[in-house]
C-alpha cells in the first residue's frame, strides 16, 4: 500500500470512528505539520499549539474529507487556515522577540555548508508568506504541484510562478553570499 | 547555484529543526482517540453543486412569479437563447465554486473575483448584443427598484445555499462568502430577466448586472462578521 492510498484508508476509517486510525493519522503526520509551522518562523512553542489546534479543528470537521480525494491538501489547507488565525490573534511585538529568542540559530561565525543554511534562513525569513509556505510544502513536505494548489486555494500555474519567484530570490541571495565569502586575489 | 543545491540546503533546514514533542503526540492522539465517533461525510460535490443550482433556479424562478413574468413575456425567442444559457452557466459555476470553498483542499473551478468580473462582463457582452433601446427614461428610479428587487431575492437564495453548505467548512471565509452572495446575486439577476419588462440597454446593464458584485459584497461582509464573531467566542476571557 502506497503512502498516499494509506492515509487516504486511515482517514476514511477514522470517519468511521476508528480510534486506532485516528492515533495512526496522529503519528504519522504530526511531524511533517510541526515542521510547516517551525519553517515558518513560528516559535516552538507556538508551533506545539498550533499543532493541538490543528488537530482540533481536524477532528471537529473530519466529516468534510471525501473519501477517494487526497489526504494532504485537505490536512494543509485547515493548518493554513489555523496559522493565519493564529496570525490575527498574536501580538506582533510579542511575536517578533519571540522570533529572536527562538527563531533560526545562525551562528556568527559559520563556515561552508553551515554558512549557508544560515543564509538560507534569513532568504526564507524574507521571502513574502505565500512564497514560503509554496516552498515548504513542495520542498519540506513533498507534495506535488497539483496538491500544494488545492491547498492553498489556487492554481497550479500560480504555485508555479510562486516557487519560481521564491527560487529566483533564493539564488541571487545564496549566490551573493558566495561571492562575498569567495577569497579575494590581491595583498593580504 | 542549482535548484538542486538549494533543495538540499532546504531539506537540511529542514531536519535541523527540533522534533515534535512525542509526549505532545500521544496526548493528541489519546484525546482524538477517546473522542473517535463515526460522522457523515459530506455528499459528493456533483450533488452539493446540483443541489445548489436548484435551490437558486427555483428561488428565481418562483420569485418572478410572485411579482409577473412580464419581461420574459415580452422577450423574443432569441432573447430567451442568450440569456438564460449564459445564466444558468454562470449559476452552474458559482455553484460549483460555493461547493468546492465549503470543503478544504478541493479544486476551485475559478477564483471568486475571476466569477465576479467575468460574469459581469459575459451579462453586460450579452445585453449589450440584444437589447438597443438607448433611452434613460428613469434611470435612477427604476434601477433602484430593480436592484432592490434583485438584492431581496437574494435573501432568500443566500439561505437556501447557506442550509445545502451548512455542514461545510471555509478554510478562506471571505472567499466563500462571496461566491454564495455571488451566487444568490446570480439568482436576483435570473429573476429581474424573467420579471422586469424594461429592456432599455442601460437600465438592464447597469442595475440589473449590479445585483451580482453588490450582492457578492454583501456576502463577504457577512462572512467577515461571521468570522469576527466567531473568533470573538473562540477567544480566551
């Protein structure tokens, strides 16, 4: 059985009242969602309740799912919808030296592939929200284009047009970062 | 630097990150577990979207009867040809879209502002062709009627496609709220075409179109202090 006819059977038996297939559905996704929110600049602790939350709502609208139909753009299109609740509730002062204590290490002095992960955390800290969050699930979570659309509500060209946008920024800025680091010629 | 490069540099991001809390996880799955009861999956989006197209018809329809059918009475059979296929597309589509907004994770059919300004367009291209009587006589004093007449219909067809969805769930609230305002709009304008005998092109071009965005509008505005409120409850202390 496939990864996706798998959780397309957990969530059915799971409308059926399957306690075991709930706990199943629990495990399994839990830290792939936990991920989509760290990788959006959400602090650990926030990202454990919105984990909760999820799951929640999850539960209270579990009857929307029809079966046959793909498991994750259903499942990320409800985080989507509780992260940017969660947005409008959270104090933007708050969140912010939230994001300093929390956030992405980058250390001062990194080398090589280290250095570069950091870059790469400030480059997604600044991509806009609906770039990264394109990014995350093709990338991160692994989902397909067609998926990625019928989660965030749009069309697969525009998820397109988002991942390619985000790329292009991503590698001006990796790219940058190496001729900056790259040893110049010349007196020491 | 590759594409290749930076998908590598994101799944190493990616994995640096701490793991979720497997205390956390039991805890969750526990609670889901013991609370596990079976539900009712929602009917299969043909039937929501048909049951949807129904209700706005037989509201439209039944409407114009109440106040006299007195402008399909007076339209030509090739008046009759344009009109009401390019409305019941438009309804058909709206329908699907209502449906597809009341289930996370489903294909929309078109984005609701893409619905909005095209259905607009395709009415106004429509009118536009048939009718060329240019006269104004009042303009405002009839358009307010008709617009009036149109948005009350809504009303009704709102609740009709807000009970068929009620045990949906908007993951973008503002969105759906205006494809259902689009949509019961949609079935204001199918009325005033059966009711209103006033043919004059800029009359039906710009009050009787206008029912679709304004009552599109006032379906989001719906939405958004159905939203607040909600939210409001949900809120701590």
């Amino acid at each position: 059985m496939d990864s996706d006819s798998d959780l397309t059977f957990l969530m059915a038996r799971y409308q059926l009242g399957d306690s075991g297939a709930a706990a199943a559905l629990v495990h399994r996704l839990s830290p792939q969602l936990h991920r989509f929110f760290l990788m959006q600049y959400i602090s650990r602790r926030h990202a454990d309740d919105l984990l909760q939350e999820t799951w929640l709502r999850i539960h209270q609208v579990r009857h929307t799912y029809r079966r046959g139909q793909p498991v994750l753009p259903w499942l990320y299109a409800i985080a989507r919808n509780v992260r940017v609740d969660h947005y409008r509730k959270a104090h933007r002062a708050e969140s912010r030296e939230e994001r300093l204590e929390e956030g992405f290490d980058i250390p001062q002095a990194a080398q090589g592939d280290m250095a570069q992960e950091a870059e790469l955390g400030r480059l997604l800290a600044g991509l806009p929200e609906s770039q990264r969050e394109v990014i995350v699930m093709l990338k991160v979570s692994g989902m397909s284009l067609d998926e990625v659309a019928r989660a965030t509500s749009s069309s697969v060209g525009s998820v397109k047009q988002k991942a390619h946008r985000a790329y292009e920024t991503l590698r001006k800025g990796l790219a940058g970062m190496r001729t900056a680091s790259a040893p110049r010629g010349g007196l020491a | 630097m590759k594409d290749q490069e930076i998908d590598n540099l994101l799944k190493r991001a990616a994995g640096a990150q701490p793991e979720v809390d497997a205390a956390l996880v039991d805890g969750v799955a526990r609670s889901l577990g013991s609370s596990a009861r079976p539900v009712r999956p929602l009917p299969p989006a043909w039937l929501l979207g048909g049951a949807l197209v129904l209700v706005c018809v037989s509201m439209a329809v039944a409407g114009a009867m109440i106040l006299g059918p007195f402008g399909f009475r007076k339209m030509s059979a090739v008046d009759m040809a344009a009109i009401f296929p390019v409305l019941g597309l438009l309804i058909w589509v709206a329908s699907a879209l209502c449906a597809a907004e009341a289930v996370p994770g489903s294909p929309r059919p078109v984005a609701p502002w893409v619905l909005g300004v095209c259905g607009c367009l395709a009415l106004a291209a429509v009118f536009g062709l048939l009718f060329h009587d240019y006269g104004t006589e009042s303009f405002v004093a009839q358009g307010i009627r008709c617009l009036t007449a149109g948005l009350v219909q809504a009303v009704p067809a709102s609740a009709g496609t807000w009970w068929v969805l009620r045990r949906g769930f908007a993951v973008n609230s503002l969105a759906a709220g205006f494809a259902q305002g689009a949509l019961a709009g949609l079935a204001g304008v199918t009325m005033l075409e059966i009711h209103c005998p006033n043919f004059e092109t800029w009359h039906v071009i710009v009050w009787h179109i206008s029912v679709l965005p304004v009552s599109g509008a006032l379906g989001m505005v719906v939405a958004w202090i159905g939203a607040h409120r909600s939210r409001g409850r949900a809120a701590p202390g």
